[in-house]
C-alpha cells in the first residue's frame, strides 16, 4: 500500500467534503493505439493507484497572517475564504501542485481502479463523480462550465461532466485527451478517510 499525492479543483473539493464525489477518473498519459498496449496498461503495476493506496488531497491554498508577528494561518481556496486585512498586501494564493503534506485537510482511500473509455461514464456515476444537482449551484462550475449554456437549465450529469472534463484540459491537449476524442481514462472510486497516524504535522 502506498501514500500518494491527488490534484483536485475547488469544485471537486467540495464535492468531496460534502460527500457527494466517490470517483474520480483520470487520463492515461500515453493513449494506447494497439491491442498490446492496452494488455500492458492491465498488468500489475501500470495503474497510478491501487485499492488499499491512500491519496492526500492537494488543492489551492495559502498561508495568511493577519499582520506581522501573528504566526500564518492556513486557507483553502475551495473553502470561499479570502484573507484580507487593512495591514496586509492582495492574497496570494498557492499552486495545488506545491502544497506540502503538513497543509493536507483531505484524505482518500482507494478502493477500485479500472481501466474504461471515457464515453463509458453514465449519467449515475456522473453523479458519483460529483455532478449531482447540486453541483449546478456550484459558482465555479456555472460560472466557467455552464456559462455558455442557460443557468437555469435541466442537464444530465453525462453532459455536465464531460464540459467540466474538458475545462480541466489545456487547449493543446484537447486532441489527445478531450471529451470528443474518447481517450483512455483510469476510473478511481474512493472513500474519505483519517489521517495517516504518522503524518507529518510541520
């Protein structure tokens, strides 16, 4: 079993901490084009996780102290908190890709790991990926996924799911690993868990 780091986005935070994300799924790096690659991706030892893991959540945040000689506090972008104070300059907050173990909040035990086509996603495990109803009041994803589309709305969970997909994506890596191309993905189906008893504090 191993200890590893997992990226989220402020929307798939909260979904997680409001217990309505369970599954995540994640694009194989290298897409396979032949029978033997794909035999080789099902072998031990080729997924990113595996049931048992524990991934620590990494997500945008900061360290704010309120003025100087107050020892920093920890803050969460997901959370909607934004630090400010009349002796202090802008937030500035911190690349998930940088957080430290010490600032971890969130922590997941892997229970499945599968090997699909992205389009084999329905509407139910959309849901279990976060997109439930309530993820349409989600300012962030009707702010930048539904924007383009009426607020006010019915859309299935499928739909939701594959323009949030596809605005984690940078423009150049659409043709490899967007919605319309179908890729590979690693479907991930996790529950919250504690702490690692020897988690590092500082």
């Amino acid at each position: 079993m191993s200890v590893k780091p997992i990226i989220f986005s402020g929307p798939m935070v909260r979904a997680i901490r409001d217990g309505r994300k369970s599954v995540t799924r994640r694009a194989v790096k290298l897409q396979p084009d032949a029978p033997e690659d794909l035999q080789i991706l099902r072998e031990p030892g080729y997924a990113p996780h595996n049931p048992g893991d524990t991934l620590w959540v990494r997500e945008t945040w900061t360290e704010w102290s309120w003025r100087e000689g107050i020892a920093p506090k920890l803050y969460y972008r997901a959370n909607g908190e934004i630090p400010t104070g009349s002796a202090t300059p802008p937030v500035l907050w911190r690349s998930a890709m940088f957080m430290p173990k010490t600032a971890a909040r969130l922590f997941l035990t892997v229970e499945d790991v599968r090997l699909e086509r992205l389009w084999d996603i329905t509407d139910e495990d959309a849901e279990r990926e976060g997109f439930t109803e309530d993820a349409l009041k989600d300012d962030e994803i009707d702010r930048q996924v539904l924007g383009p589309f009426s607020s006010g709305g019915i859309f299935k969970p499928r739909f939701v799911f594959a323009l949030y997909w596809d605005s984690l994506r940078k423009p150049a890596d659409l043709a490899e690993y967007g919605w319309n191309v179908n890729p590979w993905v690693w479907r991930i189906a996790f529950r919250q868990c504690e702490k690692p008893e020897d988690w590092p504090e500082s």
